[in-house]
C-alpha cells in the first residue's frame, strides 16, 4: 500500500480571503478580526467541517461556534435574524439553517485551493447540536498553522471561526 503524497503543503488562508468568501456569499458586509484559539467542547459547542486532499487524509479543519453557525446558516438561508437568536437559545441549528451552513462550509474549500498548494475538499460537516466525531473535535485543538477570528455578520450577528491545519 502506498503512503498518502503529503508533499504539497496547505495554503492557510489569509484573512481578506475568508472575510471576501463569506461577505459574498452570504451577500452581507463581513469583518473579522483576530481572536484567541478555541477548542470544540461540551461547554463551547460548534459546527465542525473537515477536508481531506486526494488521498482522503484530513488536511484542514474548520470550526464555527454556535453563534456564527447560527448567523452564517441563517443569512444563506434567509432566515431572520431572530431565527437565529432562537437557534442560539436552543443550542442546536435547525434543519433549514443547518443546510445553509452546510454549503457555506463546502464552498469554503475554495480558500484552501490556491496553486501549488494541496486541493483539499469537504469530507464531512457536522451542525452544533449533532454528536461531533471525536477526531474532528479533538483537531480544533491543534496548535500551530492555526487562524481563528472574531466574524462579525451584518444584520445577524458575530461570533468565532478557527481555521486548523492538521
């Protein structure tokens, strides 16, 4: 059996690039700002998506907090902002905004695919509120080629997104 080819190294993406994917995607005026790390827990629940290049290895983990998978599945989904409040309140994403922040997740990949780099692509997405694998909880608490920020939705609200390279 050959080893996976990790010689191709993954691009951590800058932060205009996440801020341009989101504000467009979501068609609102976004802002980050850099913030601490944080780690998925039972106290700090969260919305996981793990990438895997060509060879199926998980490459790159991204986490979204409560609140902003709230916010970002709400504004894809054009669910009012008090709807996600409510998703907030209840500590679990509905099925409308949890689709919403599925497809944020799967074109999230295209910050990670930039030339030279490894093409990496959603493997999995689980909402906060579902049971979360035990492997991609414990990837948010690598440190390293990290990047989490502070994301602040127009008309929704704000709330964390770690960016980890495994």
């Amino acid at each position: 059996m050959k080893a996976p080819d990790q010689a191709q190294p993954v691009h951590l993406p800058a932060p205009k690039e996440i801020r341009d994917l989101l504000g467009d995607l979501l068609d609102r005026d976004v802002t980050l700002k850099p913030g601490p790390p944080f780690a998925v827990n039972a106290h700090y629940p969260a919305s996981i998506a793990q990438f895997v290049d060509d060879t199926l290895v998980v490459r790159a983990v991204v986490a979204f907090d409560l609140p902003l998978s709230a916010h970002a599945g709400a504004a894809l989904a054009l669910v009012p902002s008090s709807g996600a409040e409510q998703a907030i309140e209840d500590g679990a994403l509905p099925e409308t905004m949890a689709e919403g922040l599925a497809e944020v997740f799967n074109v999230f990949s295209a910050v990670f695919n930039v030339e030279g780099a490894a093409h990496l692509r959603l493997y999995s997405a689980q909402t906060a509120g579902q049971e979360l694998p035990v492997d991609a909880r414990i990837r948010t608490q690598i440190l390293g080629r990290r990047a989490d920020f502070h994301v602040d939705v127009a008309g929704y609200g704000s709330g964390r997104v770690a960016v980890v390279l495994t």
